[in-house]
C-alpha cells in the first residue's frame, strides 16, 4: 500500500483512503462547497463511492498519474478536505491541483498551507517544471488561496466552467520551479 503524507505547521496531506468516503460524501453534500464545484451535489453516499473509490485506487498504483489527498488538521487528524494532484503528460512535466474545504475550515488559512504542501511535493519531490490550478472568477477566495501559495494568473477563460447556476469563466494560474526556487513564499 502506497502512502505519502505531506506534514505542515497546523496541516496535513495525507492519500485518501476507503475509511474516508462518509466524511468526502458529507464535504460534497455541503451547499456552500457545491457553489463552485462542476461535481455537483451526490445523491447519495453510493454515488460519492461510485466517483471517490477508483480515485482512491489509483493513489494506491506504484506511479499514480492522479493523487487525491485528504486535508487533515495536523494535531486532531480531523478531516478538512481534499486536495488533488493530476500529473500531466511526461513530456510537459507538469501537474494540476484542486481542492475544496469544509465550510467551517474557510478563512483560517488551511487551502493556502494545502496548496503551499503540494506545490513543495511537486517542485521538490517529483522535480516538476509547472503546476496551474483554475478556479471560477467569482470564487474570491479560492484565487485568493492561489495568489497567496505565489502563483500567478496567467489567463481568463469564458465560460469554461459547468456550474448549477450556469457557465462561469475561469481564471488559469500557474506557477513554474523557478518561480517556486526564487521567491520566498515556499520557505517553511
């Protein structure tokens, strides 16, 4: 069984696991994390299984091309969110990442401490080139999370995203390794 557990100051990043479907169907299920979300509220906790378990099987292949982690408060080991980690071809030697928190864990700071772990894992770890993340434009905080971690937006894309409410525009950021090596932001 393949592990891999990110440690930060007040967080962790750990491979998601079977045990934690009841607490990603309850992150999925919350109105506030459907908001900007293309999954959509599960009807019910078979269909969390149904999308959550063979992305849970992937993390445990020997060189997963997408890795799904479970956000944990680092002292507690309670459950936050989830963090994700989709390598892209070899060639471009690049990743992309999402992540979506519990309502009562916004605003404290954990997205931004999720993403600065990952971006850690991905430049240092696994000795990529880039790494970009996308979010909805009227999703404040979450390109605020990323402007916080040093990326930077590269790009507005219309109506790129599928929401409940309809088509929302998408604003592109990305950071590159020696963005990441020269800046002080990565610095723990």
């Amino acid at each position: 069984m393949k592990t891999i557990t990110l440690v930060g100051d007040r967080i962790q990043l750990r491979l998601a696991i079977p045990s934690d479907i009841l607490a990603i169907h309850e992150l999925h299920s919350l109105t506030e994390t459907d908001q900007f979300n293309t999954l959509g509220i599960p009807e019910n906790l078979e269909a969390t299984k149904n999308i959550m378990l063979p992305q849970i099987k992937e993390n445990q292949q020997e060189l997963p091309s997408n890795y799904t982690f479970v956000i944990e408060e680092l002292t507690t080991a309670k459950f936050i969110g989830l963090l994700g980690f989709k390598l892209g071809s070899t060639k471009y030697n690049s990743a992309e990442i999402w992540y979506k928190l519990n309502v009562l864990h916004w605003g404290q700071g954990h997205a931004t401490a999720a993403v600065k772990l990952i971006l850690d894992f991905g430049f240092n770890s696994m000795h990529l080139h880039r790494i970009s993340a996308g979010c909805a434009i009227a999703n404040i905080g979450s390109y605020k999370v990323l402007e916080k971690a040093g990326m930077t937006r590269e790009g507005h894309s219309r109506e790129l995203i599928p929401l409940k409410t309809g088509w929302s525009d998408c604003y592109e950021y990305a950071i590159l390794a020696t963005d990441y090596q020269q800046n002080s932001f990565n610095n723990k």
